[in-house]
C-alpha cells in the first residue's frame, strides 16, 4: 500500500493539540538534483507554540530558512534523509534563532514529509560559546525533575544515578546502586544491543556522532516505559572516553501517542484504499496531494506522477453533450466554501484520452479556524449505471416481444404529436387476426414469431418520422404526422401487399387495417383514434373469419402431411361415425356433423409434438399428460372459427366415459353430447384394427368383444349395440364405399 500524506488538521486534533510536546509536521523541498534545500511547515500544535513562540496562522506554509533564517544546512540535509528515506533518528539540536536547546524525535509519516517531536531541555544560548558546558548541563538535569542524570566515570567505572533517574523508573533514592552496569538490569535485553551500539558509534566518531536512543526500561511495579536516553564523552584521553554524561526522559506519552497517530494513520489508510469510490484531495493551491486505488485506475495516473500537478491536469471533465470543459470542483469549493456536486451527463478524460461517466462531489476541507486547507473529491464510474438507465428507459418505451413503441410511449407521442405543425396528422390501427388460434394451434412461440413478422413489416413500411407501436396482445398503431389520406391509402396498401407476399410455414398472416386523418385543429385526437379503430374493427369482421378458415384448412393439411398414420384414423373415424349415423337413422344435417366431427376430432393434435405422437414405446405418465391436452385443443381451435364453433363441443368431448371417468371433464353418461359418444365408439374400434406405433393391431372380432366389454362403463350401450351387430357380419371394406367417403380427403 502507497504512502500518503496525512492532513492533521482534519484528522488528528485532539491528539496533537493536548501532547505535552511540541508537534510539527514538514514537508521537504529538493532542488533539481533531488537534494534537500529548505523545508515548509503545514502544521504545528499548541505546544510548539509555546515552546517556540511561534505562532502557526504565522509560519504555515512558510520556510524554515523565512521563520529560522539561522537553520544548519546540515540539520535540513538530515531531516531530508528521514523523509525521502522513511527514516527516523532521535537527537539534541540547538537552535541560534530561538536561542534554545532541544531534544527532538524525527520521523517520517509518509515520502518527502517528516514530523518532529521535541521537548525543551536547555536554556543554554549558545554551545558554542567559551563557557563550561558540562556545568550546565548537570544543572539542568539535576534541577529538572522530569529527566533522569547519569554521570558515568568510565576511568574509574564508577556511575552517578539521579533521584529523578531512580525515581522515573518507581525506586526511591537508596533502591538502586550507582554502579555501570545498574542500567543492564533495567533495560529490556534486546535494546541492549541497541545501546551499546550506539556507544560504539559515539566513541568511533570522537563525540561527531550523538549518541541517543529510544529503549524500554523495566518499571518497579513491572510495566514498560519508553526513554529516550542521551549522552556524550565529555572527558578524553586522545581517542580513549574518560567521562560521559547524559539523561534520560519519560517518553511513553509520546510513543503512545504516536502509536495512536500511526494506528489511526493506518486505518485513515486501509479505509481510503478499501473504499469503492475514487477519492482525490487538493491541497490549498489546488496540486493534487492525495488519490486512492480507484482514483489511479479511474484517472489513469499514479499517485507518484499526480502528486503536485494541478487538479484539472489530472482531473479532466468535459461536458458529454456540449463537449466543453466542466468548471474546476477544486475552485468553486475554494470560492464558494460550500460542498459542490458535478452536474450531469460529466465525462472524465483519463490520461489516455478515454472518457468515463462520472458522478461525484467536492467537499473543503477546514481547518480549527474555519479556513479552507484543502478539498477532497469523491467520484466513481456511472458506466454500469447510466447502461442500466438506458435498459430502464428503453423498456419502458418499448414493447418486449417486437421492440416496438408500447402504450404508454405512444399515448405520450400522441399528445405531443397533436398539434398545428403535423397536420394531416393520421393514425392507422392495425389488429393481427386469429393471433389466438395460431397460439392454440402452433404454441405461444408461433404466435410471437407472427407478431414480430408484423412488426418488422410495419417498420418496414414506414417513415422516420413515423411512431409505430404494439397497443395490444394483437394491435398496432402507426401515428402519422404530415400525412394525407392519399398518403395514407398508399401506407396501408403496402401494408397489406408485405403482409400478403409474407410466409410463415403453415401459419396464415392476416391483419385487418383501419385509419383516420385529423384535416385541422378543430378536430379531437381521441375522436379520431376511435375512428381508426372502428374501420378496423369493422374489416376485422369480414377478414378474421376468412383467415380463421384458411388456418383449420392448413392445420388439417400440416396435420396429415406430418403425420400420415393421423390422416389415415382421421379419415377412417370420419367414415365409421358415419356408418353409425346412418345406423342410428340421424338426419342428414346431424350426419354432417357427425362425419366432419369425426374427421377433426384429433386436430388439437397439432400441437403435441409429434415425436409423442410417433413414439413406437409407452408413453411416460408426462407424455400421457401431454397427449389428453389435444381434445381442449380442439375445441379451442374449432371455437373460434363460425363455421365450426358446434362442432367444438364434439371434439372437446370424444374421450369422456360413459361411467364418468374420461377427461377432460369427467362428464357421464347422457351429459355426455350424442355425436361425441359417436366419435368415442368409431375412434376406440379404428384404434384397435388400425396400425399403432406402439401396438399390433387385432382383427374384428376381438375388435367387437372389447367394445362390448366395455359397454356401459366406457361406451354408450345403446351404440356399441347398434354398431357392432352390423359390422360382425360385415367386410369392413365393403362399407368404405363412395357414399360413405370423407368430403375431407
């Protein structure tokens, strides 16, 4: 995970503004050669204020070399070290221009930016001076009860402890010995190293480099302390340490305290680089200072190449529909001072020159003071979002099944299309005849494909100004602005000759069209849409039953040129209901009925498929299921045709049961209609002498045994009486003369 820069001021008041020590974060300044040269202050606590008398609303932003024209090169060489390197050291520094002595702690929050944090422990004007710097500095420990004196004779391996070293750490003044090697039984084994390696470097350097420290010590009562200890050779022999002098001091707040600034450091981290959005945030001179992963793959920079670049630079948006740029966030919140949000249709240009949908807002960021510092950007891409809205939008203008304009679009359209500038405005409705007998005859998916073949004729035959839309299961509607009734004779005359020149299998496409023209404004839209509508209701009258004819034609002929066996019983059925009306004596009208019924009644069959129909083994229970839908089938067919709707009835009934027990009723007995139990007899006597896939045939008379066996509980007695006394003595073939022929060959 990339470092980031932290803002204090809006993350971590509390923490910094109640530290007993002063707090200061920096950012370092390199020349061209990536050297350290100056460094700026962004912010400082209360503390540093008071241990420097330098005030914040002051210096922020400014220098060190403005504020502390006096600051070694060399201190800002180390300091540049701990920010570009993520380092950090602990040392005493002076300072000419404060006129002070400092023991400060150096780390690195994140690249090109350290913090300090340091205490006052001299009041010592300069080091430098002619004077005795050992005096004073056991002055200052020795008066100072909060740091801990020790005075190592290493000549003479004696060791001076301070009350206020023994008692920092729980003991009284007698508890502990002043011996060298008391310290090895206070600090933790593993600082140990750490100690005496910074001794080494100490004595190595001659006093050059300072020796100092962050170690845990053991406290009396068995809790850690954190101590900074420090010291250095005062007394040499040559290269040989004689003397040292030093302190130690309570640093456990601070380390707490910067345990608490790194934990929430880490999370502010973890929750800025887990959010889905992409955040970006300005600094007070509008050059970006913070992205997170999502903003990198958005924006298509790093953070490394967008860090101080100016915000538009990296955040580039233009207008999706004027093409022009948007107005910068970042400026409108500095000028405004209030949260702004982008408008829409925004499109972000990434450094590649891609454009993405965006949403987003622009919060500032405010210092204790109320001042703007900074402002954060919070966007995400709306791709997904926008395609959905699309989705949304167009389903609900659009019909699902054709892709045409639906109701609701079109009532709409019709509104604002009723006006002055589209006259002769004229609208055509258009109804799909027998849309509910291709469904029942062919399934549902026939009679979408019919619906869309009209639909992609109309489109077809229509202009660009043109609104055409599915109203209806079975209507359409053209709205025509601009168009006469000439203009509209020739619309509808194409129409017509498409739907005329359209094949579809076995399928008949018929459409019956009506249309009515608005001449002038004094006319009532809605007047004029129901006339529309009733010319094509009155064209539906005469054109439906024409095509609902055609369709029992074509279903009787796909039926028989699908299945040859089916046109074989139709055909045989057809014959012995005959043979039995003529046995019972009906009259010639009911024994028309008898022999066409007999030839249709398996027609609902047309729509069970047909690898049931010519299945050579058992039907499974679900195949079986299938199959007794046909004779609803039927009847829904024949219903809806005039010519046929009486014998709907006959079809829907011919495998009730005498005894109740048949389908799809149950009807029993004499509720059973006449010419269907007619139908039931010849249809089970065809079915047992003719051909199955599934079974031999049997001869005639064990054709006549079994349906006496069942007569009275399958069959009405009164037929199979009638009919099978006839036949025992006959040749079946010399009843199949012309007499007695199906009209329906």
């Amino acid at each position: 995970m990339r470092n980031i820069t932290l803002d204090s001021n809006q993350r971590f008041p509390s923490l910094l503004e109640n530290m007993a020590e002063g707090f200061a974060l920096h950012e370092i300044i390199c020349d061209q050669e990536g050297n350290p040269v100056d460094y700026r202050f962004l912010k400082v606590n209360r503390a540093f204020e008071k241990l420097t008398g330098l005030k914040e609303k002051d210096i922020k932003n400014c220098t060190v070399k403005a504020v502390l024209p006096n600051t070694e090169n060399d201190w800002i060489k180390k300091c540049g070290e701990v920010a570009l390197n993520n380092k950090s050291f602990a040392c005493e520094n002076y300072s000419p221009d404060l006129k002070k002595y400092f023991s400060v702690n150096i780390y690195s929050p994140t690249k090109y930016q350290f913090a300090t944090v340091f205490s006052e422990i001299s009041k010592q004007e300069n080091p430098t001076e002619d004077i005795d710097w050992e005096r004073d500095f056991f002055k200052t420990f020795l008066n100072n009860t909060s740091a801990g004196y020790w005075d190592w004779d290493i000549h003479n391996k004696k060791k001076y402890i301070s009350a206020s070293y023994k008692a920092m750490l729980g003991y009284s003044e007698k508890e502990l010995p002043d011996s060298p090697d008391t310290w090895k039984t206070l600090i933790y084994e593993e600082d140990i190293t750490k100690i005496n390696e910074g001794l080494q470097q100490h004595v190595n350097t001659h006093g050059i480099m300072p020796f100092s420290n962050e170690v845990r010590y053991r406290h009396k009562n068995g809790f850690t302390i954190w101590v900074r200890v420090f010291g250095r050779v005062v007394d040499w022999d040559g290269d040989i340490p004689l003397r040292m002098i030093g302190g130690l001091i309570d640093i456990s707040q601070q380390k707490e305290l910067e345990e608490k600034f790194k934990s929430e450091h880490n999370l502010f981290k973890t929750t800025l680089y887990s959010l889905g959005d992409a955040v970006i945030s300005a600094d007070k001179d509008g050059k970006v200072d913070i992205m997170n992963v999502v903003a990198e793959s958005l924006t298509g920079w790093t953070l490394d190449e967008a860090k101080g670049m100016a915000f538009e630079t990296v955040f580039h948006i233009i207008n999706e529909h004027t093409r022009r740029e948007c107005d910068n966030p970042v400026k409108k919140v500095f000028e405004t001072g209030k949260i702004i949000e982008l408008a829409n249709h925004t499109l972000l240009i990434t450094k590649n020159g891609h454009e993405v949908p965006i949403e987003d807002s622009a919060a500032p960021i405010q210092d204790e003071n109320g001042e703007i510092t900074g402002v954060v950007l919070v966007f995400r891409d709306v791709t997904e979002k926008k395609q959905k809205q699309k989705k949304i939008e167009y389903i609900s203008k659009h019909d699902q099944l054709t892709g045409l304009y639906n109701r609701h679009f079109f009532e709409e359209e019709l509104t604002k299309f009723d006006t002055g500038f589209n006259l002769p405005l004229t609208i055509v409705m258009l109804d799909v005849n027998g849309l509910k007998l291709t469904n029942d005859a062919f399934g549902h998916h026939a009679g979408d494909l019919l619906l869309k073949s009209v639909a992609k004729m109309l489109t077809s035959n229509s202009r660009k100004q043109d609104v055409v839309a599915r109203i209806g299961g079975d209507e359409f509607v053209l709205l025509l602005p601009n168009t006469t009734e000439n203009q509209a004779v020739e619309i509808t005359d194409a129409i017509y000759s498409a739907v005329k020149e359209e094949k579809m299998e076995n399928i008949i496409i018929s459409v019956s069209i009506g249309w009515e023209t608005k001449a002038n404004s004094t006319h009532n839209i809605s007047e004029i849409f129901s006339k529309a509508e009733k010319h094509m209701y009155s064209k539906k009258l005469i054109e439906s039953q024409s095509m609902r004819n055609q369709t029992i034609k074509a279903i009787m002929h796909t039926l028989k040129e699908t299945n040859s066996r089916e046109k074989i019983h139709s055909r045989k059925v057809s014959e012995i209901s005959l043979l039995i009306g003529e046995l019972l004596n009906l009259d010639s009208q009911l024994l028309k009925e008898v022999e066409t019924a007999g030839f249709m009644h398996d027609i609902g069959k047309i729509a069970i498929n047909s690898n049931i129909l010519d299945k050579a083994d058992k039907l499974t229970d679900e195949e079986y299921k299938e199959i007794k839908r046909h004779p609803e089938i039927g009847y829904h067919i024949l219903k809806s045709v005039d010519e046929y709707t009486h014998l709907a009835e006959y079809v829907l009934s011919h495998h009730e049961r005498w005894d109740g027990r048949g389908y799809p009723r149950g009807l029993s007995g004499e509720e059973i209609p006449f010419v269907a139990r007619i139908i039931a007899v010849a249809d089970a006597y065809e079915a047992m002498t003719g051909e199955r896939p599934y079974k031999e045939y049997i001869d005639k008379m064990e054709a006549i045994k079994e349906l006496r066996r069942c007569s009275g509980t399958q069959f009405d007695p009164k037929i199979v009486e009638v009919f099978t006394e006839y036949i025992k003595d006959q040749d079946y073939s010399s009843v199949n003369s012309a007499t007695l022929a199906c009209r329906f060959k």
